[in-house]
C-alpha cells in the first residue's frame, strides 16, 4: 500500500503576537485613541465602552469585542456605573479570510470567552511582563513557562479567529451591527441574573490562576455576598468558591492529560499555596487524588492503542 499526503489548508495563521494586556480600569478611564500597523482586538469583560474606529462609534457592553484593521485610529471610553475590564491582544497576521474581521463588532458565545481566557492563562505563564499595564509595548518572554505555552497562545488565538468567523460571519462589514444592535444583543439574555452569572462565570475562568474570594467578585460585579451566594445555589447548586475550585480542578485535569507540568508546578500555576492544599481540593472534587487521577490516565492513554 503506498500512502499519499494530503495537506490541510490553513485559513488563519498568526504570525506575531504584539500585546496580550486584561485591564482593570477605573469608572472615568478614556484612551484618547492611537493607529498602528497590525491587528487589534478590544473585548469588554465588565462594564460599558463607548469605541471610536475612524469615524464610526459603537456603544460595547459587557461580552462585545470590536476588531482594528491595520492603521484604523481607535480610541475607548468608559461609560455607565460599572468600571470596565477590557482584553486587548494585537497581533500579526498576513491570512486571506483575516480580511472578514474589518468593521466587525459582535457578541461572544460562551465557547468564544472560554478561547479568550485561555489566551489570558496561558499569555500569564508566558509572558514575565504584567498583562495590566499599557505602556508595555513588547513582552517578554518567560525562560521557565511550560513546554509549549507560546505556541498555545498561536493556537487558541488561531482557533477563537475560526470560531468567530464560523459562528458569526455576517457580523462584519455590512454595516448592520450598529450601537443598536449591540445593546439588543445584550437585553436578549434570558434574565438579567443569568447574565450575569455568564459574566462572572467568564471572569473566573479569566482568574482561573488566581486566589479569588467572594470579596473580590462582589467588588468586581457590585454585588453583595448573599446576591452573589443565591445566584450561584440557584444556577449550579453549590457556592461560588465551592464552584470557582471545581473549575480550577477540572483545569488542571486538562493539564495533567497533556502532561505539560508535574502536579507541583500545576498547584503552583492555579494559585494554591501547597501541593497537599492542591491534592485536597482535587481529592474533594474528584473523589480521587492528583496522583491517583494522573496514573489512571496514563494507562488508559497507554493501554488505548494510541502509543503502539
């Protein structure tokens, strides 16, 4: 039998990545506006932002992204009640289809926020420059990230760019998607509350490394603790650490699967202060320990025919 290559088209290729930032900004924040020569995404995690590109203005409220062309000026303000929190990635890239991302403005679809969370996990652990800072107009690389975190974030940026495109290619460049469209899209949510449990859901998952507490979420949605508790009992059944520490475990499930740390290095990396606090929390979860868990995937994976 004499095999035969086939080789796969590539429709969107990454280049370079520029910047990778997550803002945290205060109520009054405005940026006066700028132009550069590559391409730029602005997703609002929190809050309301009126966006300038060229002559055209849109109203983004939390869950919207707007995409920059090469040399298209923008500029942000902070509108509304609440402070925005605002990702921002630029990067390079030369593809045919990147074309279909000029003018365009939609909604994130749950899997879409999860891509861009990974993008911001993953830039924390390879980057040694902070993601918070604007001024940083080059990163810097980390000398001790895991095997293969700088290709992760070609990959999961290439993967959210297909996804977009797949799931909302009439969303760009027919001028439809006005500031209108964009609050409709918001009020569309079947409850306010549902909303904003995705929304905070999203921003977990964008802290997944880190040591929230209930404090820091109520901060962060002007909510209160109990507000915050019931949501969470009514919409899982458990309290939101309770919930936050099953979205770390399963984490770090994925991480044990590709092998890319040891259990130290992966406590470490979701934020807690001690392999025994990690394997605890797992043991809590899961029913079984870290250790447990990552031997019985190495032999399903051995005994599955992939390796022979």
């Amino acid at each position: 039998m004499s095999y035969v290559p086939t080789e796969l088209k590539k429709e969107i290729i990454i280049e370079k990545i520029i910047t990778i930032h997550y803002f945290e900004y205060m109520k009054e924040f405005e940026f006066k506006g700028e132009s550069h020569d590559f391409w730029e995404f602005l997703y609002v995690d929190q809050g309301t932002v009126i966006v300038q590109a060229d002559d055209r203005k849109y109203r983004l409220n939390s869950g919207n992204i707007i995409f920059h062309k090469p040399n298209e000026f923008h500029a942000i303000k902070s509108v509304g009640h609440n402070a925005p929190n605002l990702v921002a990635v630029s990067f390079i890239c030369h593809s045919d289809m990147i074309k279909n991302f000029d003018e365009r403005v939609t909604s994130l679809t749950s899997h879409e926020k999860t891509l861009i969370a990974k993008i911001i996990a993953e830039a924390r652990i390879a980057f040694t420059t902070p993601l918070h800072i604007p001024a940083i107009e080059q990163v810097q690389l980390s000398k001790t990230s895991p095997f293969g975190s700088q290709q992760m974030i070609l990959l999961y940026l290439e993967e959210f760019l297909i996804i977009v495109q797949r799931n909302h290619p009439q969303s760009s460049r027919d001028g439809s998607y006005t500031e209108e469209v964009v609050k409709k899209s918001i009020c569309e949510e079947n409850s306010r509350k549902v909303y904003n449990f995705s929304q905070i859901i999203t921003y977990m998952e964008l802290h997944i490394c880190e040591p929230l507490k209930v404090k820091d979420l109520c901060n962060a949605f002007y909510i209160s603790p109990s507000t915050l508790q019931s949501l969470f009992h009514n919409q899982t059944g458990c309290g939101v650490i309770e919930y936050f520490h099953q979205m770390k475990i399963d984490h770090s499930k994925d991480i044990i699967r590709d092998g890319s740390m040891n259990l130290t290095e992966i406590a470490h990396y979701l934020g807690y202060n001690s392999l025994q606090h990690y394997s605890k929390r797992f043991k809590t979860v899961t029913g079984m320990s870290p250790f447990h868990y990552a031997s019985s995937v190495k032999g399903l994976s051995q005994g599955s025919g992939w390796n022979s």
